[in-house]
C-alpha cells in the first residue's frame, strides 16, 4: 500500500506527544511532505512507536528526541535519535534479539518484555528494509531505519 509519510509519521508522532511532553522530553520531527512509500501502515506504525517508546524511556528529564525522514536517491531513511542513557558496546550487538534487555539485574523502574526491538527488525526487514542501532553510554542512542523508495515515484 502506498502510504504518504508526511500524515502517517505526523499521526503516530501526535499518539507519543504526551508521553514526551509530560516526562519533560523535547520531541520533534521532520519529515519531507511529498513522499510515499510502500509499507504495511499497522505495521510500521508498531516499528515507530517502539523506538520512540524506547527513546522516551531511555531518556531523561530535558532531553531530546529526534525523528527525521530523509530521502535519498534511491532509500528513504529514518532515523530516532535520542540524548539518552546509551547501550555499552558489548550489548549492541544483541539488541535486536528477542527478550534482550541490558542491565537485568538493575531493576529498571521501566518495566519491558525486550522484545520491542525485535520485531522492530522483523517488521522492516519483512519491508525489505534494515536497521542498524548506534549507541555510547550516557550520551545517546541512534536507530537508522533504509528503506528502498516507491519505483512507481
Ligand atoms: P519492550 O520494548 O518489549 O517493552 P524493552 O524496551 O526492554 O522492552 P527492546 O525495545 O527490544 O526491549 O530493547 C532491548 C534493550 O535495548 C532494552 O531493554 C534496553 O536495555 C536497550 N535499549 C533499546 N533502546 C534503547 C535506547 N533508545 N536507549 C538506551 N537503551 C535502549
Ligand atoms: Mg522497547
């Protein structure tokens, strides 16, 4: 299905507006208007809303959080970014698995299953899209979301 980004990414943005704003973090997105893209549209807004629910719980007070859609010639990427407590280096890599959670024995005041980012991966790899995580401890995580664009554009 041929979604337009700019109202599906603003709609879903709107749904997560409240919780950013009343955990203190500032929220903002960019999105070019006059993209679409073929995606499964209750599907990618889950892949959205687990990042960004992840950027919100990750975060702290005063931070920010970033969504931007960029289009490039031949992907559109998509990209979380956020100012909080970042992953160590060695649990990176295994953050894509189900049930993965960094830091088991620190009970998390954030209660989580560990299974929002793997079916993130499933969802945009079903798309044929990939995505990759970037983190640094107490400075910030980034998750970069590629997918191919419409043909038909
Ligand atoms: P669920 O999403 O099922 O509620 P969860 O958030 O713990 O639980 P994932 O979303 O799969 O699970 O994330 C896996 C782990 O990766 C998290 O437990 C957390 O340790 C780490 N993580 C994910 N995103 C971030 C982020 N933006 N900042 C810091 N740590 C993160
Ligand atoms: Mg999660």
């Amino acid at each position: 299905e041929a979604v337009k980004l700019y109202p599906f990414i603003q709609r879903v943005a709107d749904k997560m507006a409240l919780a950013f704003q009343e955990k203190g973090i500032h929220f903002e997105y960019r999105c070019p208007s006059s993209l679409s893209l073929q995606i499964d549209p209750n599907r990618f807004e889950q892949v959205l809303v687990n990042v960004l629910d992840n950027a919100l719980k990750y975060s702290k007070r005063g931070g920010h959080v970033r969504l931007d859609v960029e289009e490039k010639s031949k992907h559109v990427l998509i990209t979380v970014a956020d100012e909080g407590i970042g992953i160590p280096e060695e649990d990176v890599p295994f953050v894509f698995e189900r049930f993965y959670r960094v830091d088991k024995s620190r009970a998390r005041s954030s209660g989580g299953s560990g299974l929002g980012l793997s079916i993130v991966k499933e969802i945009v790899e079903a798309h044929g899209g990939t995505v990759k995580l970037e983190s640094k401890v107490n400075k910030g995580t980034m998750i970069t979301i590629e997918l191919e664009r419409d043909i038909e554009q």
